[in-house]
C-alpha cells in the first residue's frame, strides 16, 4: 500500500512554519509533526540530566530511551508534559546545539518517519522536504526577514510572560540560523522541488489559503478525521 501523504513545511525559526503548519493540519484533518519540538526535548532531557550538549554518544543512547508522545498542542516526554518547558530560550539555543549531531537526528528520524500515518501528515522542521520526507507530495519552504522573525518571536515570549530583550533576541536568532544554515548535517536549506514563501509582509491566513491552493493542485484534500485521536 502506498505510503500516506506528506506535506513537508520548513524554514528557519520564527518564519511562521509551526502556526501555517497547525492550522494547514486542521484544515485537512491529517497528523502533525512538529518536527523542532523534538530536538527541544532531547535539549531539555540533557540538561535535565547533565548530559553535556556536545557528547554526541550519550545524547544518542539517551535519546534512543526517550519515550515522545505527540499531540496536537502538547508533548510529553517519559510521561512528563514539557509543552511550556521546551520554548524556554535557553531550550532554543541547546536544541540548536544538539541538532548538529547525526547521532541524535538519526534517533529522531525514526520517530518522525513513524509518524506518517494516515490520512496523511504535515510536518514542520528544517530538513523535512530535503532529508526525512524526501517524497513529500508537496513541500514548501516558508522565510521572512530577520527583523520581522525576531519582532514575532519577541511578542510570542512576551505573551507567555517571558522577559527577553528585542536585541539580545536578535542576536540568538542570528546564531541560531547560522548553526542551522552550516551545519554538515542537514543544514537548513530549502528542497530543489519546494514552493518557496516570503511571509515578511503575509497575514498567516493568506499563507495558509496559499499552501492549501498548492495542496489542492496536487489532490491533496482533507477527509476531516485524524486517526488514532
Ligand atoms: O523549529 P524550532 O525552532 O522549534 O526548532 C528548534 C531547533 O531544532 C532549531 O533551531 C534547529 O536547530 C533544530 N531543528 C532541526 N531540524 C528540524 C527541526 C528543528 O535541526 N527538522
């Protein structure tokens, strides 16, 4: 039997992939993945257990062990719920550490790939049209200026009660894109075959209705049920 669709949605952080990919989800009634949750929660397991962030042999071996359960809207890990936890910034700048070991990517894979089930998947991260989905019947490679990420991921800490300069901010975001855009293992890029998005000045709804328009192209429709919920 043919393996369930995909729909592949990187870019780089705050480019508003984790939102257009939610709602795109919802609309279709198909599975997501959200991809950077997990190299979160291998980052927030280490320090939770002194696991030194570059010692990619005992990153690898505990995150093996990592049970990840994946809803949508939360994600516990080992039966603990760390949704609030792993959005913390010092969590940002670890997963970003942690996501330059293929050891750890390697693990993780396993568990992204066994989420492709039926009636089909969205998923959102930096390599899913180039390294884990490379079949996905749609990809799409979603970016915005840096200014512009850096003022949404400002107002996203500041709702959730988090104090966090604009600058210093910026200058993480920076950081983070440019471990992401070098790396030798799946560096952060967009797939030969994507459909490429600058969100700079888009209302999320218009980037929504655009990547649905693209899905719709290629007979990807909703059936409206997730299964196994
Ligand atoms: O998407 P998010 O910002 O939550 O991802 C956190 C970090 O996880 C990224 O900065 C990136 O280093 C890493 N990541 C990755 N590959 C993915 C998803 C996330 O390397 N597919």
């Amino acid at each position: 039997m043919a393996n369930p669709p995909v729909i592949a949605i990187d870019g780089p952080s705050s480019s508003g992939k984790g939102t257009v990919a939610t709602l795109v989800a919802e609309r279709l009634g198909w599975h997501l993945l959200d991809s950077g949750a997990l190299y979160r929660g291998v980052a927030w397991a280490a320090i939770q257990r002194r696991i030194d962030l570059d010692d990619a042999s005992a990153l690898e071996a505990m995150t093996r062990q990592l049970v990840f359960e994946i809803r949508p809207g939360n994600i516990h890990i080992d039966g603990i719920d760390v949704t609030q936890a792993i959005r913390e910034e010092p969590i940002s700048v670890g997963s970003s550490r942690v996501a330059r070991l293929k050891p750890v990517r390697d693990a993780l894979r396993i568990v992204q790939v066994g989420m492709r089930r039926p009636p089909g998947l969205v998923a959102d991260g930096r390599d899913m049209g180039t390294k884990v989905f490379p079949t996905a019947e749609l990809k799409v490679f979603l970016d915005a200026s840096v200014e512009e990420r850096a003022r949404r991921r400002h107002k996203q800490l500041i709702d959730k009660g988090s104090s966090v300069s604009l600058c210093d901010l910026f200058a993480s975001l920076r950081a983070r894109d440019e471990r992401d855009r070098s790396r030798s293992v799946s560096p952060l890029r967009a797939a030969e075959d994507a459909v490429m998005i600058d969100t700079t000045e888009m209302p999320i709804s218009a980037v929504v209705e655009e990547v649905l328009g693209h899905a719709a192209e290629r007979s990807l429709t909703g059936s409206g049920t997730r299964r196994g919920e």
